[in-house]
C-alpha cells in the first residue's frame, strides 16, 4: 500500500512538472496519480489503530467541504472555466 501512495506522489510531481511546461499529458497523469495518493492514503488512515476514539458530530459537513475544496483545486490547476 506504500508503494501505491510513492508511486501517486511521484507521479504528481510529474503530472506538475508536465503542466508547468505544457506537454501533453500533464492533465491526466496529475489527476489519476492525485486520485491514487489520496485513495490510498484515505485507506492507510482508516487502517491504522489509534489509542483514542475519536467520533466525528457532522461527518458530512467534513466529506462536503472537502468535495469542494478539490473540485476549486482541480478547475483552478486545469484551467477550466468557472474557477
């Protein structure tokens, strides 16, 4: 699983560097890789035990405004109108 989240960080990276300097391809490789990095780092978070047990009141609110920020974040690097 660590190995997933390196390979999605460092194909962020890339997928950056390819949009920095507008080669084809920048776009698919930062949003599959980003997709891959946060999947796998949402599963490692989920795993990992913790000694307190911590209840989230309103955890759709969190999902929400998460949704969100990604979505501005992703019109905002793509260029897309609208952002």
């Amino acid at each position: 699983m660590r190995t997933f989240r390196s390979i999605g960080i460092a194909g962020v990276i890339l997928g950056l560097l390819f949009k920095t300097l507008h080669w084809p391809g920048g776009n698919i490789i930062l949003q599959v890789c980003a997709l891959l990095a946060a999947v796998t780092m949402t599963i490692l978070l989920i795993q990992k035990p913790g000694p307190w047990d911590v209840r989230i009141q309103r955890p759709i609110w969190i999902f929400g405004s998460v949704a969100v920020v990604l979505s501005g974040v992703i019109f905002k690097t793509m260029y897309w109108p609208g952002a």
